[in-house]
C-alpha cells in the first residue's frame, strides 16, 4: 500500500484575462488552493480547491483553515474522511475535490476505468483522453455584435457547441437580439446553450425561453435561481426547450432531488461544488439511471482543477440514445485560457474542439505538471484587489 509522506499547499490568485461578466457579477481573479500529496517514491498527486462569490468570506476564511490543517496538522496519511469535511460545507467539499484529484493522480483513487469514455476521443492507457474531451466553448455575457463576433472566432478553432453566459440582460428582446445575432453568425449546425446563473424568476424564465427557443437551444442553464426542484420541474412543463441545473447541484443528495422530480434534461456537475470526483461519479451514475446527461463543467479553476474535469468526464457513465438530450453533450471544460495563467508546466491542450491534458513523462493520472514559478508569481499573499464584482441588485 502506498504511503503518503509529505502534503504541501500553496494559496494563489490568479487575474482573469480580463474582467469576465456573467448574469450575476463580473469575475476578475481566481482564488485557489493547489495541494500536493507526495508519497513515499516521491511521486506527486496534484488538486486544487476553489469557492464560488456567493459561499463569502466565512467559507474561504474556513477553508483557509482547513487546508492549513492538513497541510501542518495532522499525519500525511491522516486525511479527513469524506462524511468530516461533508460537515463544513462548501469548504469541506471544495477541499475533498482537491484531495480527490491529488489521490487520483496518484493513482490511489480509481474513478472506474472500466466505464465506456463519453466525449472522450480514444483511450491511451485507460487513464487519460488520448486525443481528448470534446468541449464547448464559453461566451461573456457582452452585446449581440460582440457575442456573434466571438462566436465565429470559437467556430474558426474548432468548437461545435457554444454557452452564452446570459441573465444580465434586462429585457426579454435584448436576449432574443443576442441569441439571433449568434445563431446567424454559426448558422444551424452549432449547438447553443445559454447559462442564466439563477438570474431569472419563473415567469421571466418562461417568457425568455419561449421567446428563443425558435433559435434551436441545446438547453438552458440554472434558469432559476436557488435549488427549488419544484419550481425547475414546473418550468420544465411549460417550455420545450431542455433545462439544466448547475448552482442547485452541490450534492448527490441535491441531484437525487432534481432527477426525482423530473425538474432536468442535464446535470452541470462541478467537481469542486459537490464534494470532489467520486461523489461526481456517483451523480452521473444517479442520472444515468434516469437516461439524464451530466455535463462535467468548471469553477473557473487553474489547469490543475480542469485537468480533474478532464479525467471525470473521460469516465462518466453512458447515457443510452443521449439521453433526454438526444446527444452526447459537450463539457464546459475550456476555461484555462481566461486566466492570465493556467499554473502548469504545459498547458492543457485543444484542438478543434477536444481538450486533453498534455500526459508528459514524469506526470500521474491527471497529466499535468505545476510549474513552480508560477505558484510564486500569484501567490495569494503577494496579489491585489478583488475576485468578484456583484452587478446591483
């Protein structure tokens, strides 16, 4: 049995490439812990824990001290159980994705290599994508020139299937003008998808999705705000076009919910909110059952939290006939190049529309390797200014 020798940690801030508007704020920076797990041969597993704006500053001051704690306070091969951190909450969960990630790296937590690849493009070893995840491509939520403009530059590299970060707008003619402005742009053959971020009420939701749904949706994303699956499941009745839940999944307890009212066409699943790979594996597995999709997507993490995603989403369970989508989706896994840096050695690479980590000699499961200067670079303590700007209310 391996044993773990050291645990190290490093807190970071890395700079959006630039400010990143959604339908609830504007990202500018991404606060993250990365940990390394090293075992006794030296070998390293690597993870990252991130929060979202809306857990606060209570959360991140937690987990502050829950990763101090394990890094200095407690034996390498003493680590938290998952049901002790369950108990912080979403610092707990966002710590046992990391530590999820670090274990697998190293080759000591097994997601289920025996599972058909969806989205994935080829096997090297049983481990990692050989050619890659097919993935889509992410839109700010800017104006409909600029979004169509945006849109053909993502065409031009490759990707089929784009997200509109959408819910900022204030009328339901401004969404229509934008989506309009995409779809001709891509013309009828790309899948478009639109993430609201909770920023709609039922009503809200139901006018601006029928008012789109002409211009062929995949789905729409956490349309509602909070995690009411009765709302979702009356939503879902009054609109064709399929629904999604991203913020309202931060458990397989919550999945559980959703599914069992029928509120979701597709799963958002985000390692880092619901508790890390394996309890992903198990809401896949959840919605599997039900014919739902999981879509494997980011908090905005550096390369080494998307390189976790990657191996997810290499893995997920398959979803006979595409479920109740029709298709495989594509993964919401293309975000590193948002930040002024990705915090790896080799970067994660794509092409025409696949994402794959680089798997270089020397490196574990998830591919990737941290690159040193980096870490120093943005480390927390020499970084300035804030993550989040909330729109007003």
């Amino acid at each position: 049995m391996t044993t773990l020798a050291a645990i190290h940690a490093a807190k970071v801030l890395v700079p959006f490439q630039r400010p990143f508007p959604t339908g609830t704020g504007m990202w500018l920076a991404r606060e993250a812990w990365i940990i390394r797990l090293v075992d006794a041969d030296g070998r390293v597993g690597v993870g990252e824990a991130v929060l979202e704006p809306a857990d606060g500053t209570t959360a991140s001051t937690v987990l502050d001290h829950l990763v101090r704690e394990l890094a200095t306070g407690r034996p390498p091969d003493d680590l938290p159980a998952p049901h002790e951190l369950e108990q912080h909450g979403s610092p707990g969960r966002a710590l046992r994705a990391a530590v999820d990630a670090a274990l697998h790296d190293l080759g000591l937590l097994d997601l289920g290599t025996s599972r058909a690849p969806r989205g994935a493009a080829g096997e090297d070893d049983g481990t990692r994508p050989r050619r890659g995840v097919a993935v889509n491509a992410t839109l700010p939520s800017i104006g409909p020139a600029a979004s169509a403009e945006a849109a053909r530059q993502a065409i031009g590299v490759g990707f089929t299937t784009l997200k509109l970060k959408a819910g900022a707008e204030r009328e339901t003619a401004a969404v229509v003008e934008r989506v309009r402005a995409v779809r001709d742009a891509v013309g009828p053959d790309v899948r478009l998808r639109l993430d609201v971020n909770g920023a709609w009420d039922l009503e809200t939701a139901t006018d601006r999705i029928d008012a789109i749904a002409r211009f062929d949706i995949e789905y729409v994303e956490q349309p509602l705000a909070g995690d009411d699956a009765a709302d979702m499941a009356e939503l879902r009745r009054r609109v064709r076009v399929p629904l999604a839940a991203d913020e309202a999944v931060d458990s397989p307890r919550s999945a559980r919910r959703l599914l069992e009212a029928g509120a979701v066409d597709a799963l958002v699943v985000k390692p880092a909110r619901v508790g890390g790979l394996a309890a992903a594996i198990e809401i896949a597995d959840l919605a599997a059952e039900r014919g739902v999709s999981v879509v494997v997507s980011t908090l905005f993490e550096t390369g080494v939290g998307i390189a976790a995603g990657l191996a997810l989403a290499a893995v997920l369970p398959d979803v006979p006939g595409g479920g109740r989508l029709g298709h495989a989706p594509h993964h919401g896994l293309a975000t590193a190049g948002l930040l002024e840096h990705d915090l790896l050695v080799e970067g994660l690479m794509l092409d025409d529309g696949l994402l794959r980590a680089p798997g270089a000699a020397g490196t574990g499961r998830l591919g990737v390797r941290v690159d040193e200067r980096a870490l120093a670079r943005y480390a927390a303590d020499r970084a300035a200014g804030p993550v989040w700007e909330a729109w007003d209310a």
